[in-house]
C-alpha cells in the first residue's frame, strides 16, 4: 500500500513539474516604453537602475520573464516640471494568468495604469495592493 501511495506523489510530482514549467512559459510581463528624445531614455534608464536593486526584478529579465518593448509616445505621458525633473506615468502591460501581490510590488511607483488579460485574476493581497498605489486596470483581448 505504502508502495502505491508513493508511486502516486511521484506521478504527481512529475505532472506538477510540468505544469509549473508550461504556466512558466506563459507568464510573460511586457512593459512599454516610449522614447522619443534623450530626455525620455534618460528617464527609462534612472528607472532601470532603480528597479535593478530588486534581485527579482533582474532574475525575471535574465530568464524572460519580464520584457521591455518600444511602443508609441500615446502610452507614455513625459512632462517636464519647472525643476527639470522628469515624471513619467506609464502603462504597463502583465501578461499572466494569476497576478500576485509580488507582480504588483515589482512595478514602479510611476506605473498608474495596467493592462491585463481578460482572463487574468488578480489575487486578493494583489488587488489590495493596487487599491493602495492607485493603479487602473484596463483589461485586454489575449
């Protein structure tokens, strides 16, 4: 009996495994990024560097989880203050079935708006977190 139990944690196990590596695959998070002039690679690169203190953060790039790609000056908002600092408000897309609170922690404060899949749910500490920063939601077609 015990020989049986134990034949069926491994099955397990193994599907387990394969699981998480297909959801793995599939969980992609895009982030867009409008640059236009100096001004806008400079705010993207003082926001990189920020970002890269969180070892996750550089983990998800270096496997491919997290992706960074060029979109049109319409998702991106730069604005010069009198103190010729630059704030940007971005939105950022998560391309990921269950969204956690840690999906949410990683962004920058700057990101107000989020697109997400349809389909995607958000966890509960996921969605307190976004209620706290004040992000939107806009959902999308997968």
């Amino acid at each position: 009996m015990s020989d049986l139990k134990e034949e069926i944690r491994s099955v397990l196990r193994e599907e387990l495994i394969l699981i998480k590596d297909e959801l793995r695959g599939k969980e992609r998070m895009v982030k867009h990024v409008a640059i236009q002039s100096n001004d806008d690679l400079m705010v993207f690169v003082c926001n990189l560097l920020d970002s890269a203190r969180d070892a996750t953060f550089v983990d998800q790039i270096h496997e491919g989880i997290l992706r960074f790609e060029l979109s049109d000056k319409n998702n991106t908002n730069v604005k010069i203050q009198n103190s010729d600092k630059l704030e940007q408000k971005r939105q950022v897309s998560i391309s990921k079935t269950l969204i956690t609170e840690r999906d949410i922690g990683n962004l920058n404060a700057s990101e107000k708006t989020i697109n997400i899949w349809k389909s995607s749910r958000l966890t509960p500490l996921a969605r307190d977190e976004i209620r706290r920063r004040g992000i939107t939601i806009e959902r999308i077609e997968t």
